[in-house]
C-alpha cells in the first residue's frame, strides 16, 4: 500500500509510461521496416484495420454476438454456480451430497471437453455457451461456497440471539458476508469466460471477434488478427473495471476496498 | 432527546445444576437477584461463570433446579459480549436497528435508535460504518443495540475485557450512567476484581462451579478506587480467589 505515491498527475500517469513506449517501439521498428507488416503490422495498421471493420459494420456486428455469448454463458453458468454454492453453503447434507462429485469434476478442464461437446451440440451456439457455462460455473461456485463457509459464526450467534428468523439471517448476515468472497469468484469467472469463448471461436463459429480472427488469418491479413487480440484485451480491461465498480459500490464497508 | 427509564426484573435461581454430558459446571447455585440490581460475577477462566450468565439470560437450559427470570417470558433479557459482534456491512444506525427485531422500522424505530445512540455517547454517528469506529466506540454501539429494545435485564460477558486499560475506564463511567438512566437488571461477568467492585451492587464469585463468596458493595457512587473501602472489598474477593498463593495476588 504505497499510499503517499497516490498523489499528482505523475504517479497517475505511471502504469501508462510502459505501455505507451512499447506502443512507440512497435510503431518505430515497424516504420523502419524492422518488423515485416506479414508478422507483426503496424500499430497505425491496426487502426485503419478497425476503422475499416467499423465502417463496414462487422466490428460491431461480431462484438455484439461475442459479447451476448459471453454474458448469456456467465448468467447460465453463474446463476447455477451461485445457487449451489448458496446451498451447500447453508447446508451441510446437500454439501455431503454434491460437493466431492462437483470437486471431482472441477479437476477436468473444461477445455478437455471441446471434442465431446462437438460432438454433442455440434457446433452451433449451444456448444459455446455450454463451454463458456461450464468455464465460470467452478470460480463462482467455490467463492461462494467459500463464503458463506466462513461468515463469522459469532454474527450468526447474535442475529439468531436477536431473533433474526433464517430469510433475515440470510440477507442481512450471511449474504452480506460472503460477498466478497463472491466478487473474488466473479473476477476469476470473467477471466475464464474470455479464454473460453475466444477458444470456442476460433475453432468453430462463423461469427464473433474469434471468428474474425481465424477468418483473416487465412488471407494473411495479420492487421485484423492484431485487432482481434486488441479487443480481447480492452473487453477483458472492461470486465474487470466493471467488477472493480460494483465491489467499491457494494463493499464500500470493507477498509480494503472503499478506496483502490 | 434522552431514553426513557425501562426499569428491571427480577432472576432468581434455586438449586440450579448445568452440566454438558457428564460435565457438571454449576452446581447447587441459589440466588436472588432484585430488580434493577447491578450483580459483578468473578472466577478464574473456566469457573462456570459464563456459563452462569449465559443460563440467566436464556441461551441455554438449565439440567436441574428452577430458574426464575420473567425477562426471558417477555424477551426483554439482551446480552453483550466481549467482542462487539457488529454487522461490518450496515451502518452505526442499522446496527442498533438490529436490536429491534423484526418488522420494527418506520419513525418511532427510528427515533428510539437515536435516543438510545445520544445515551451511549455516539449522537452524529449514525452514518458510519463499524470499520470507521475506535473499539470502545464500537462497544458503544453493541450496547446501544442491545438496550434499544429498552431490556428490564441485561447481561454483560465480559464487555470490556477486550480495551485498553484507559478506554476501559471511561466505559465503566459510560455503563454506570446508563445503568443508572435505564434502571436495567445487570449481570457482569468480569476478570476485573476492581472492576467487579467499582461497578457492582453486589459482587459475586464463582469458582468450581459454585458461589463461594456473595459479597454486598455499600460504597457510593461513583466509587473512588484507592479508598480503604475499595481496597478492603478487593482485597477480599482476592484472599478468596487466590487463598494463601501470595505469588498469585501479586501478579493479579
């Protein structure tokens, strides 16, 4: 916590000062002729390869279709991972039930399964979002459970001392408490949910940014490949950021997060 | 705006036995504790004097004997522990409202919340989370929970054991004015002799798991430490304690 260098437009430019000279390297060897466009294109290549896709639409067109599978796969695989995760929480027998089956299929990765779900749901939406489901079902899952595991038994003692029936119990002591541990699952979740769907993409989709790119790596068009890679990267920042927004609006309580 | 007198109720134990399985830890306890009574209870750790307290405000079940508390019948026995137990999510004024039960919100849950935050002290604090609280400050806001349903008795394990010594001072004043503002049944379990003294009505002590001293307090509020009165009523409680071990009662 290096609290006093928080201060002025200095320290506030400094995680950009790397980046930003990689960028100009990139550009500078590029312009040189050091790096061939067929390798590595040009940063300035890059953009008029997005300013293109966005005039003629694909962009958009395939970063709406990315971006709807990725939310509908974390709705699916989060709701379920959220509400088992609720339920083994509170209860032990339902835990004694299901969890060792769920920690056994855990250790698979569920990238293994690409062959099996092909030949399962072929290779249409569903196959997509059911890896994608899959992916983000387990952080959010075991976070939860985590959490409400360890809400301090003291406060359950005096909700239930102050008569607190088990729905009050619920929202106002446990769910609160396992939250953070929640948002840790969310986080770990949006990551794999990027991997998994640019996975699922670039081996069998005719639309999205994985698409795109697997599409123009058959011209050789190195420039949208870049530009795929680069809008993986900004979605995943966005994810991230967005996360980052709701835990300081949600656990503003926490000294650890009401100021980042 | 000041909280209103609640007055106390009286708990009486006859021949009262706890044991966990085989375990017996009281044993043939008998007391009448009168209303609005300020009862010290001593032991060393492990005495059976929580477990006392903890028979008395209804948080477990006696094995034998009849204990007699009409606060328990009416719900209106509260405790606080030596942690403050504070929800880290809700704010300083929803903590209190926790004492309140359920379906109790609106206007007048409202106002019994701020007066009963103006007698503990923390007036203009409602807003702040538990993380942004001194410890004593915290205990403040336990207290405020647990007598904001305006109890007739009130149990105490160990409230202040975990502040420092100069905090502890000022929360002894702040508990004996409330006290003495609310007129509450209070039971204290306390490892603090001067403590016990310098707040009890009446000061008991438990060691294997019976009464072995039952002592009155007649000193006048508030009590000065360092009198010979004090001192002679600690200095008894300690013989007691401690026996003959001088090494002992040095160390305490």
């Amino acid at each position: 916590m290096a609290a006093t260098a928080s201060e002025g437009p200095l320290s506030r430019a400094l995680p950009w000062l790397v980046p930003l000279a990689l960028i100009i390297l990139w550009q500078v060897s590029s312009s040189l002729g050091w790096l061939p466009p067929n390798i590595l294109p040009a940063p300035t290549a890059v953009l008029q390869a997005a300013w293109l896709k966005l005039q003629d639409g694909s962009l958009v067109d395939n970063l709406g279709v990315s971006f709807a599978r990725a939310m509908s796969g974390l709705i699916i695989g989060g709701a379920i991972g959220f509400s088992l995760g609720l339920l083994n929480g509170l209860s032990k027998r339902a835990e004694m039930l299901l969890d060792p089956t769920l920690q056994m299929i855990r250790n698979i990765p569920h990238l293994a399964l690409i062959p099996l779900v092909i030949i399962w749901f072929g290779i249409g939406e569903s196959a997509r979002l059911f890896l994608v489901a899959l992916g983000v079902f387990f952080p959010i899952y075991l976070n939860t459970l985590h959490g409400v595991r360890n809400v301090d038994p003291q406060l359950i003692e005096m909700g239930r001392i102050y008569g607190m029936n088990n729905r009050t119990l619920f929202l106002k002591v446990i769910l609160p408490g396992a939250l953070p541990s929640i948002f840790v699952g969310l986080r770990f979740a949006l990551g794999v949910m990027w991997l998994t769907l640019i996975v699922a993409e670039t081996i069998a989709a005719n639309s999205g940014i994985g698409h795109m790119a697997m599409a123009a790596r058959e011209f050789m068009q190195t420039d949208i490949v870049v530009l795929s890679i680069v809008i993986y990267a900004i979605l995943g920042k966005l994810a991230d950021s967005a996360t980052r927004a709701l835990e300081r609006k949600f656990l503003a309580w926490n000294p650890a997060y009401a100021k980042v | 705006m000041s909280s209103q007198p609640t007055g106390g109720s009286r708990v009486s134990l006859k021949d009262v036995k706890k044991a966990f399985g085989d375990n017996v830890v009281l044993q043939g306890i008998d007391l009448e504790i009168p209303a609005g009574q300020f009862l010290s209870i001593v032991g060393k750790s492990g005495c059976g004097k929580s477990t006392l307290l903890r028979l008395m405000i209804g948080l477990d079940s006696v094995t034998a004997g009849v204990l007699d508390a009409p606060a328990l019948k009416e719900q209106a026995a509260r405790i606080v522990f030596q942690e403050p137990r504070l929800l880290p999510w809700a704010s300083v004024k929803d903590n209190v409202a926790v004492g309140l039960g359920e379906g109790q919100s609106g206007q007048a849950a409202d106002q019994q919340a701020a007066a009963i935050l103006d007698e503990v002290g923390l007036k203009g604090r409602e807003g702040l989370w538990p993380s942004q609280l001194s410890g004593g400050m915290r205990q403040r806001v336990a207290l405020a929970r647990a007598l904001v349903s305006q109890p007739t008795l009130l149990a105490l394990d160990e409230p202040l054991g975990a502040l420092d010594a100069l905090t502890r001072i000022d929360m002894q004043a702040l508990l004996e004015g409330v006290w003495q503002d609310l007129g509450f049944t209070a039971l204290m379990v306390t490892h603090d002799v001067g403590e016990a003294v310098a707040l009890g009505d009446r000061v008991i002590l438990i060691d294997h798991g019976q009464v072995v001293l039952d002592l009155a307090v007649d000193l006048p509020r508030p009590r000065k430490r360092g009198t010979p009165e004090f001192a002679a009523l600690e200095g008894q409680i300690l013989d007691k304690l401690f026996g003959d071990d001088p090494r002992a009662r040095e160390a305490h």
